[in-house]
C-alpha cells in the first residue's frame, strides 16, 4: 500500500537537498532520459532506469516533464507535489543519499486502487532522506508451508533504499480497514526495495504498523498495479530484506524509520 504513492513521489530527481553538490554533479545526468520500457508507468519508468543505470545527480521537475513531452506520455502519479530531490554518492557501504523535499507537509491520496478502490492517503513532513545500498544479486531461502524443503528466490538487480530522516505514513480508510483486517493496515514506513524476480520487476515498501508488526506492499512496475492477493514469496522477500536493512543500518550505527 505504501509503495504506489512512495514510488511516485520519490521518482523525480530534483534540486535541492541537504548537503553540498558540485556543479558537475548537477549537470551529469543527459538530457535525454533513460526509459525502462517494460514499465507503463512513464516517472516509474524514468525512476527504475536512473537507479539502474547508477547515475548520481540533479534532475529538476522542469527536466522530467521536457521528457514526458517529449514522449508525449503522462503520469498519474503526484509528482508535482515534490519540490526537490537529490541522489549523490554516500560514504560508507551505500550507494547513495537520497534527499527529498515536498511543496508542504505530505497529503495526498493513493493513486492506485484495491478491488476498485483508492484505499487511503500517504502522510507525511515536508522533507525526508533515504539512506541507499546496491546489493546486486540476492538468493533468499523459501518454505512454501511449515516443514517444506526450502526453495531458493532469486532476485536481480537489487537496491534497498532505508528511511533515515523523517516520516511518511499510509492512513488507510477505517472501514476498509476494519474489512480487510491485517491484509491493509495503518503503516509507517521504513524502506523501500527494487528487485528484479522471474522475468519482471517490483518495488516493495516495508514497514510497521501502530502495534509495531511487520507491514509490507508489492507493486508490479509491468503490469502497473499493487500486488493484491499478495502471494508468499513477496513476504517472505519482505521478511528478509527488512532484516537486512536493519542489519545495514545497525552497521553503520543508525536505526531505520520510525
């Protein structure tokens, strides 16, 4: 449930940030932006391809929308309501630093929908920082039922992006809520992950909820939709790459999220 929102508002490479850029970090990315072309969603696409190609830099709202005209393509997604990011090379083990500023406190609806319906709102500050690990090929353990041989997933490609400053918060409508019970909840995020597995790609936001259990969401970038039922390899990926995040973070003496 977090994902489509996060996804969509994290996609747009922009001035601005905490820290100082050079000028040559600023002008590094092409005019011509890379496209993942499998991938419906146009700011989807565009956000998927920076992050493979490991490109670092600035990308203004300006610079985006000259692309999608380009194109002639338009998005659903609520990328305006960012004012600024930032992707730039990070000490330590990451890849990156990822510094995002909105217009004002975060509010927006879900833009995409569940059995027809648009769930709830993203909430959040007016700024926040990802704190982001190339992890390439990752080969995780599976049990399809309890006392089953374990299976191996083999996920490419992998970037697990961690939430180090501030809060962005999925509010789910109370009766759907109450309906779907642990299936959609209240949560608070604490990372992202985008991964390749058989032949498609995903993103995955996982997080907790109020009483601090796991909560994590799926989104197909191909098929352009929330995973929904969410099948159990996705939580069993869920499961790990929280526990790996957590590790990361813990190594390098931070804490994830919230």
């Amino acid at each position: 449930m977090l994902l489509a929102v996060v996804f969509g508002l994290a996609g747009v490479f922009s001035r601005g940030g905490e820290g100082t850029r050079s000028q040559e970090v600023e002008d590094c990315l092409p005019e011509q932006l890379p496209f993942e072309p499998q991938i419906k969603e146009p700011v989807f696409s565009v956000m998927v391809a920076l992050l493979r190609s490991g490109l670092y830099g600035v990308l203004t709202r300006e610079h985006l929308e000259r692309e999608l005209g380009r194109r002639s393509l338009r998005s659903r997604l609520p990328y305006r309501t960012v004012r600024e990011v930032e992707r730039l090379p990070a000490a330590s083990g990451q890849t990156a630093r990822v510094s995002v500023r909105f217009e004002t406190a975060l509010d927006v609806p879900i833009p995409y929908s569940i059995l027809w319906y648009h769930p709830g709102r993203i909430r959040g500050g007016d700024s926040c920082t990802f704190r982001e690990w190339k992890l390439g090929s990752v080969r995780l353990p599976h049990e399809s039922k309890p006392g089953a041989s374990p299976t191996t997933l083999e996920l490419s490609d992998v970037h697990l992006l961690g939430l180090d400053t501030g809060r962005l918060e999925v509010d789910i409508d109370g009766w759907l809520d109450r309906l779907m019970g642990s299936a959609i909840d209240d949560t608070a995020l604490t990372g992202l992950v985008v991964f390749g597995y058989r032949g498609r790609e995903y993103g995955m936001a996982i997080g907790y909820n109020s009483r601090r259990r796991a909560r994590s969401g799926a989104f197909d970038f191909e098929r352009d939709r929330i995973v929904f039922p969410y099948p159990a390899e996705l939580r069993t990926v869920a499961r790990l790459m929280r526990g790996r995040l957590e590790a990361l973070a813990g190594g390098e003496g931070g804490i994830i999220g919230p």
